[in-house]
C-alpha cells in the first residue's frame, strides 16, 4: 500500500520550497526530497517544474 500523506493539497510554505531548491541543487533524488518535505513525488516534481528546477531522477 502506498504511503499516506495527511498534508493533501496543502499550501507550500516558504521553508519548504527553500528546502526543495537546496536539496535539488545538491543533486538529490525525488524520492529522497519527497520523505525529507514529507510530500508527495507528484507534489514535489509538481512544485520543481512551476519553480523550473531540474530534479535528479530515481536511483
């Protein structure tokens, strides 16, 4: 069963959309960045693509 996330269609703050352009930058993947924001990989890839971040793909 996949993972349940209670922050459904939440807003981003502004700690989390910093925390996702330094993570992207330091090359992590998107499975990795989804658990350390506790989103979804949707969510993230998402939010990556609006801000124009490149994300590393899955290992």
């Amino acid at each position: 069963m996949a993972e349940k996330f209670e922050r459904h269609r939440q807003p981003w703050t502004q700690d989390e959309i910093q925390k996702l352009h330094t993570l992207a930058k330091k090359g992590m993947a998107l499975k990795a960045i989804a658990k350390a924001l506790t989103r979804s990989e949707e969510s993230v890839k998402a939010r990556a693509k609006e801000d124009g971040l490149g994300i590393a793909k899955l290992r």
